[in-house]
C-alpha cells in the first residue's frame, strides 16, 4: 500500500514551462516533505524539502507548495529547462521517527524539450 | 569525502545464487538504508540501520539479510536469488539535522536474476 501517492507518472514540458507535480498522503503524522531529484544511472539527491508549519517554500526554479488540510503537497518547477530533465520523487516521514524512514511516492519522469 | 559507495555496478546471478552488495560511507552517519527501486514503483525500504550492531527490517526485507558491524558499512545479502529480486539497489546514510533526516544515496547496483 503507497502511503504517498504521486502524479503524474510522466510529463513533457517545453523549455521555458511550468513543470508541476502532486502528491497527496494519508498519515497526518507525516510533519516532513522532501523531494529527491534522480538523473539516470544516479542515486536521488535532496532538491528541496517542507515541514507543515509553512504553505511554500522556494529555492531558486523549485517550489514546493503544501496544504496540510487537504494533506497534499506539490513540486512545482519553473522556467523549465532540458537539465531538468529527471525522476522527481516526493517522499514523507514523521520526525518522532527515530529512525528517519522515508515513504517514497512512486516517481514522475520530467523530461523537458528543447 | 566520496560520500555514499556501492559495489559492484551491474551483476547478474543465476537462480539460487548468492551475492552480497557492498555500500559504505565516509560521512560518519549512523543511519543507514538499502532500498530497491522498481519502474514505476519508486523505491522500497528493506533494511536499515541506526548504528554498529543494530539493524531492522523494512517494507520488503524477504530474501535479504544485512549485518552492520562498522559505522562506515551496510552490506546487503541476498542468499537465494530469485528473478523478482531483478531490481536496482540503493544504499543511502543520514544523520539527523534539527529534526529532520537528508538520506544521502549510492550511485546503485543494478542486479538482474536469471
């Protein structure tokens, strides 16, 4: 059972557009929200991560947007560019875990075109 | 620091075989996972670690065992190899910063059983 559900699968998103995607969760205990970044042949790397104590956050292109009522949250990618080109995972954990686990959500291909 | 190290790349085994996938890391980091990652699947917990000595399962731990004997190693057995376990593998450590947990991954081990 995915504990973090994510879509879309895949998106094609021309140079210069708005890449978006969403996740939604179900374990209200989840107070941590990361998104790992994973090119091909490579391990995810950290890009950007939320706690629910804020709506957004932003770092450069990215921006992570979250609703805690609606126990959704969202990457949302600007200024596409072809280097962006990637698998975006969305991820949750809750802090009193003491042992830092991560529930993944299933992945989205970004692949942005010239 | 290289970070996150895993051995070998690629391996293919035959049906019944056994291998055993190496990861360290030179971060100092207590924590330690092996996840692997299927299409469409993102990536699924198998085993962690939160220090020498101390270990635990995760989502799909059947057909693995680890041992952590060092702070710098998380290897990952597999004793009787089967075709579902085709899969790639990914070590990742963490410590916890204010709360939270950055997973550092592995560039991965791409197993395939046949």
């Amino acid at each position: 059972q995915q504990q973090v559900k994510q879509s879309p699968q895949s998106l094609i998103v021309q140079k210069g557009g708005i890449s978006i995607i969403n996740c939604a969760y179900e374990n209200t205990a989840f107070d941590y929200f990361p998104w790992y970044q994973q090119f091909p042949g490579k391990g995810p790397a950290l890009l950007i991560a939320i706690r629910p104590d804020v709506s957004e956050k932003k770092e450069g292109r990215f921006t992570i947007s979250f609703n805690k009522s609606a126990k959704q949250f969202s990457l949302h990618i600007m200024d596409s560019q072809p280097g962006d080109s990637a698998t975006y995972f969305c991820a949750a954990s809750m802090t009193t875990d003491s042992w830092g686990k991560l529930q993944f959500g299933a992945g989205t291909q970004v692949v942005v075109t010239p | 620091n290289a970070g996150v190290t895993q051995t070998p790349k690629f391996r293919i085994l035959k049906i019944g075989q056994s291998m055993t996938l190496q990861c360290t890391q030179d971060m100092n980091h207590n924590y330690m996972y092996w996840y692997r990652q299927d299409p469409g699947m993102g990536l699924k917990l198998i085993y962690y670690s939160v220090g020498a000595g101390i270990t635990d399962k995760g989502e799909v731990p059947n057909g693995y065992n680890v041992s952590r004997s060092t702070t710098e190693d998380f290897p990952l057995r597999l004793e009787l190899a089967a075709p579902s376990q085709t899969s790639v593998y990914f070590c990742a450590s963490s410590r916890r910063v204010q709360g939270t947990y950055e997973q550092y991954f592995g560039p991965g081990t791409r197993l395939t059983v046949t």
